[in-house]
C-alpha cells in the first residue's frame, strides 16, 4: 500500500511541478501562493504552526496570528511553484546584499559554512551562489519519506545535477565534510528540531539546536557566515549575507559551542520577528510542553 501511494504522489507531485514549469515564473508564484492561503489554512498542520507562533510570540492578537499564518502558507505554496524557475530566480530576481563576501571567498580560497533558516525561499542559496558568482556551494536537506518525490525535488533543487546536495544522515554527514575537505562551501539551515543537539534558548524557550554549522566551522577554520533570504514582492528576493561570526577568539582557542549556537539563535530570532509570516512555523520546534507553559505565562 505504501509503494503505491508513494508512485501516486509522485505522478501528482510530478504532473504539478510540469503545470508550474510551463507557466510564467509570476504566474507560477502566484499560483501556487493563491493554492497555499487558500487550502493551507484548513490543515490540521496549521494548529501545530498556530501553537507555534502563540509560545514564540504571545503578544500577538488572535487576528495578526491568523495573518501570519496565512502569508506563511502563500509563501510556503509560492516555494513550492517556484522549483522549476530556481535558475531564473537566481539569475534574475534574487539581488545580494554585500556580495563581496561571495567574492572574496573565490578570490581569496577560502571555504565558508554558510548557515540560515526556513525563510522567503530557502532554495535559492547555492544556485544564486552558482549562477551570479561561479562559486560552488553544497547544500543539505531533510529528505520527504516518499523517495519519489524526493528525487523529484532534487532534480529542480540541485539544477539537474550542477549543485551538489547531502541529506541530513550520517552518510550525508560524511559526505559534507568531504567537500569542506575538498575546498567546497556549504549551506545549512539551522532552525529545525535537531534532538541530539543543546537545549539553546530560541524565543525565549529551550530549544533543541543542531550545532553542526558551528562544529564545522571551527573544525575545518572556515568561515561561519550568516545568510537571509528575504521575499521582497512576488516571486523576488534579497539574499543578505551579514558578516562572518568569529569561531576562535584573539588566542586562536575556540569559543564555546553554545555561545556560536545562542548568538546564531538569535539572529534567526530577530529575522523571523522582522517577517514573521515569511517564516516555516510548521517544525516542531519547541517540545508541547515549554509552549504551554509559555501560553500560561502569557
């Protein structure tokens, strides 16, 4: 039964992503952005990111969190349309601020850990890296249960093979550090759930932070460097790259791990307060228990 619901949802997902790749790239975005608000909204996922958003940000009114909740499905649904038009919104809609880091990096040899989260579209990292400024950046992914689909994506994600992508696995893990051995890039997204990591305040709450991005960083003397991706109007995008975060202090010893992961929390924090809606709320985050006391302080 699984194998054929999985070849279902792959012959669905795959039929929808040719609609949205013969369509224009607004009329795409539009599209799937109408399809997200409209249907996203009923879901029974849309509790979880409601639950979400009341622990994160309890001064809200029960109107701006029904806002919220609805421009994150149109951003969510929009993502979803914009797959197959990732090169053209690389080369075309995504503008980047203090590109000179991207630069830099190619010039001076130097290989960077780039690290973001679930905000505007996410998938256009390495290829506007790719496309605009020649320079290779990996990226890694939690992969859907059905592998159709999953390959699906991939196809679109990685522009048919020119960018390479690790799922988040031990295998994956491997894999990343060989191209941090071999000179590559790689961008993580650090805001999901990671339950073998620290317990790093996020919104006020505990929460479990992979320090990955971090390990890394200070592992191989790279650069750790933070990365937003703000949706702009439609389907345009800035891609502001801040400066890097140091990982050894003036001794060249290496500061604490919870520090680089409290300071990379933070500056997700404030990110996700700027755009709210632009954020993915549907992670399980925070364990039901810490929002529930946060609910009831509030």
């Amino acid at each position: 039964m699984k194998s054929l619901r999985y070849r279902l949802e792959g012959v669905l997902s795959a039929l929808l992503m040719a609609i949205f790749r013969l369509m224009p790239l607004d009329m795409a975005s539009g599209t799937g952005g109408f399809l997200g608000r409209s249907i996203g909204p009923r879901l029974a996922a849309s509790r979880k990111a409601l639950r979400n958003l009341e622990g994160a940000m309890p001064d809200l009114t029960a109107a701006e969190r029904a806002v919220i909740i609805k421009d994150m499905w149109d951003n969510l649904g929009r993502v979803v349309a914009e797959y197959p038009h990732l090169e053209t919104i690389a080369k075309k809609r995504t503008t980047v601020e203090n590109a000179h880091i991207f630069q830099s990096l190619k010039q001076s040899g130097q290989t960077a850990v780039f690290f973001g989260a679930h905000l505007g579209n996410w998938e256009i990292w390495a290829a506007t890296a790719l496309i605009k400024y020649d320079t290779q950046v990996d990226i890694t992914f939690r992969a859907p249960n059905n592998p159709i689909v999953d390959r699906l994506i991939n196809h679109y994600r990685c522009l048919n093979g020119r960018i390479s992508a690790h799922p988040k696995s031990p295998e994956g893990g491997r894999k990343i550090m060989g191209a941090l051995k071999s000179g590559r890039n790689i961008a993580i997204l650090i805001d999901q759930k990671y339950n073998e990591g620290q317990p790093i305040e996020f919104f006020n709450k505990p929460a479990m932070t992979n320090p990955i991005a971090a390990q890394l960083a200070q592992k191989y003397k790279c650069a750790l460097i933070p990365g937003q991706c703000i949706r702009t109007k439609g389907a345009n995008f800035i891609l502001k790259l801040h400066d890097a975060i140091p990982t050894h202090d003036a001794n060249d010893t290496p500061i604490p791990l919870e520090i680089l992961m409290k300071d990379s929390n933070l500056l997700l924090e404030e990110w996700i307060k700027e755009r709210p809606g632009q954020w993915l709320w549907l992670h399980k985050r925070w364990d039901s228990a810490q929002l529930k006391e946060k609910n009831d302080q509030a």
